[in-house]
C-alpha cells in the first residue's frame, strides 16, 4: 500500500520509466538507486561517462540523472559528444556548484531541470515526474498534431455492423489482438481498414498506449525517412520520428505499396531486428512496436514488377485480412447510414435528412464502388445541400426507426440486394436465400414488383 501510494503520489509515468543514474560519487549512486528501484521499471547506474556511453550503447533510457562534476569531464561536456552519435532520453542534471553560467549551458544543451546538491529524495522525485510528464505530454502533442493533419483524419470510429462479412472481420481481430503478430490489412478504398486497425489496437494490451498511422503516400519521398525515423540535424538538435512517438503501441502503416525503395530497405531491417536508427545518427535505439499495414494495390503483383520488396512482402504477409467491399455486406448499409446522419447533423448543425423506406432501399440497391467512405461522403454532402441527390431520393411515408427495423422492410432491402446481385434472376437468388421460388415471388407481388 504505502509503494502504490508513493507511486500514485509522483504520477503514473513513473512507473513504466527507465532510469539512467550517472555519478562519479558511489554514495550518490546508491542513494538515487533505492529511491528511484521502487517506483520505476528499470534504473542502472554508471560512475563515468565512459561507462555511461556503453550503456547507452546497448540499452534506451527515458531519463538520464547526470551530476555535472566528475573526473575527466564534465556531464555537459559528455552530453554535448553524445548528442552528436546519438541521445535520446530526456536529462535532469544534478550539481553542488551553480552558477547563471552553467545553468545556461545546461538549457542550451538541452537539459530538462536542474536540482542542485544537497537535495531530499521528494525533491528528485519531483523533478523526475515533472521531466517525464513534460516528455509524454510532447509526445501527445506531436501525434495529436499528426493526427488532425493526417489525410482522412475525419475517418474515425468503432467497426460497425452485423453482417456476416463484418461479424468474420470482428471474430478473427478477437483472435489476433493478444497477439504480436504483424497483420496485413487489404481490400478496396474506403472499406475501412484504418479502422479495423484501429479496432484490433483497442482490443489489444496495447490499448492505453500510441495508435500512430502513417499513409505513405501522403508524406513526401524525401521526407518519409525522417518523418518515419526522426532526424539528428547540423547543430545536434534530436527530432523524433513517428517510431519513437509510437513506442509501446501500435504503429500502422497504409498504402505501403507507395514506400520508396531506400525506405523499404530500412522497414525491414526494422521488423528484423527491433531497432531504429535515425537520419544522421550513429546509435540505434530499441523499439517495442507492433506493427499493422495496409493497400489496395496488389503488393504481389509490384513484387513481380519490381516495385515492393519481396523479402519485405514476405515479412509483413504474416496474416492477411481482406475487407468485405460495403456491397458484400448489404445489411450494415442502413446502420451505418443512420449513424452517419446523426453524426453530420450534430458536427455540421444542420437538420438530419429524413432516411424513408424508399430512400433506405434504395441505398441498399446500389452498388457502392467508393464503399463506406462513397457512402460517408454522400451523407455529408446531403445534410449540407438539405437534399439527398435524386438517385436516392424517396417519398416514403415510413421513416426513423420503424423504417429501420421493422422486419418486412429489413426482408424487403436484403432480398432486392440478392435479386440485384443475381441479375433479376428469382430461382438463382431464392438458391442463395435458402427459400423457395414461390417465396420470392410472393414476397415481390407483394411489393408490386
């Protein structure tokens, strides 16, 4: 009770962090040890920064605690060379002597706080929450940037139907999501596959971590490398890419048939061994990422014409989930139209069109190329015009959720959508329905068909 307290007391950051303690001073060491073991995930400690730069070598750390005064060279001075290799953990740096100098030195370095010597357990434990809740707070601002700039943003939500497509798609993301195996998610545009993706993260251990997607064909193919990897530019600065924004979660990349080459190369070597290296640095850092991607394109077919990886084909084509086209699971047309009615309605403040049986059956009679998105597009574009386009358009007198729901009009929509798949051919689509012959030429006399 009192350790859960303590952790509860300096943030839930804490707890999942890795600590790097570097003092020339055993006692300091030691000191910092005990109270920091713990409270967090992992805390190693150097008594140089020679021993410190083969640590970091081999292993990430969130933080760093540096004393500033030790043998040899000062931990600024030491933090200057590893920004040239590469350092990516944040920097608390501890010293008995301040001054305005050293504290400017500090910041321009790049150091997070700065907690002078002597110091009370509470008061580097306050520092170190701060520095963490200021690192995850810039990550969450960086991939709510790259969020809301995303192309298609706006495409958000749960994967909705109960369809017998859509219910197969649910049953097999139950089975993967527990598990760390890459998935490539294929099928048309816009029959969701971001949100599928979405959706097995949700049902992941994963879930309270990053969801990060990238669409490679909307990053520039200079700047893929750097967006992806992150970047160590001229002057030493660390921007960090996407891997390292989405450690711990899930990382989806889509229309991955439009990666260049060089990008290809790298992706794999990633998948392979679990670590990044970003653009002009010369240390690699771990990564715990799973992995989702996504196309349209036939990525065998860029295989054989030299366009996409084979060894990269290979290694993402774990498993392979194929989105049932919005004509091939007719019985979600209607849901999701009404769900996309009231979502417009309330974003755009514009009355909700009124969805009558004529209109809804007639929904259920198209083909949809363009699938879900085809049909979020057209709704959005009705409430702002007032009017549904007049291929849609209907002057039912059954309306909301009697139209919806009511068991002769669900019977109605899905029997015409079987019709209009067979060709108008009854004892075809009666075979497909299960029924008889009479019963689809009942059902139509009685619909004036």
């Amino acid at each position: 009770m009192m350790q859960a307290a303590a952790k509860d007391e300096y943030g839930e950051n804490l707890s999942g962090a890795s600590i790097l303690v570097i003092d020339d001073e055993p006692g300091m060491r030691n000191f910092l040890t005990k109270i920091l073991t713990p409270r967090c995930k992992r805390v190693e400690q150097a008594a140089s920064p020679d021993e410190a730069t083969r640590i970091l070598d081999q292993a990430h750390f969130d933080l760093v605690i540096l004393d500033n005064i030790m043998p040899g060279r000062t931990g600024l001075e030491w933090l200057r060379e590893q920004g040239k290799v590469g350092f990516f953990a944040d920097t608390i740096l501890i010293t008995a002597y301040a001054d305005l100098e050293t504290a400017i030195t500090a910041l321009r370095t790049g150091v997070a706080d700065f907690v002078l010597k002597p110091f009370r357990a509470n008061q580097i434990l306050n520092a170190v929450a701060r520095a963490l809740d200021r690192k995850y707070l810039r990550r969450e601002n960086y991939l709510l940037k790259h969020e809301l700039s995303a192309e298609g943003s706006a495409m958000r939500g749960r994967l909705l139907g109960k369809s017998v497509a859509i219910e197969k798609t649910r049953e097999m993301l139950h089975r993967l999501a527990p598990l760390p195996t890459p998935v490539l998610f294929t099928g048309a545009s816009g029959t969701g596959k971001e949100i599928a993706a979405r959706t097995l993260h949700s049902m992941s251990d994963r879930a309270e971590q990053p969801f990060v997607a990238v669409n490679c064909a909307a990053v520039a193919p200079d700047r893929v490398g750097q967006e992806l990897f992150g970047l160590i530019d001229d002057q030493n600065i660390r921007k960090d890419g996407l891997f390292l924004h989405a450690d711990g979660g899930t990382l989806f990349l889509d229309e991955v048939a439009q990666m260049p080459d060089q990008v290809q190369a790298a992706l794999l070597r990633v998948l392979e061994e679990k670590r990044i290296r970003p653009v002009g640095a010369e240390r690699e850092i771990p990564l715990n990422l799973r992995f989702l991607f996504a196309t349209n394109a036939n990525l065998e077919q860029a295989v054989q014409e030299g366009r996409f990886r084979a060894d990269l084909y290979h290694r993402i084509n774990v498993f392979q989930l194929d989105m049932p086209n919005l004509s091939d699971r007719s019985e979600d047309i209607v849901e999701l139209a009404a769900l996309f009615m009231e979502q417009f309605s309330v974003s755009l403040g514009m009355p909700a069109l009124d969805l009558n049986e004529e209109t809804l059956l007639k929904f259920c009679r198209y083909d949809w190329p363009g699938n879900v998105r085809e049909l979020r597009n057209l709704i959005e574009r009705s409430v702002i015009l007032g009017e549904f386009p007049e291929e849609f358009s209907g002057s039912g007198n059954i309306s909301g959720v009697r139209a919806i729901e009511t068991l002769d009009l669900v019977t109605q929509r899905h029997i015409m959508h079987v019709l209009d798949t067979c060709d108008g051919n009854r004892a075809e689509a009666a075979r497909r329905l299960g029924v008889s012959r009479k019963t689809i030429d009942r059902k139509c006399a009685g619909w004036g068909l």
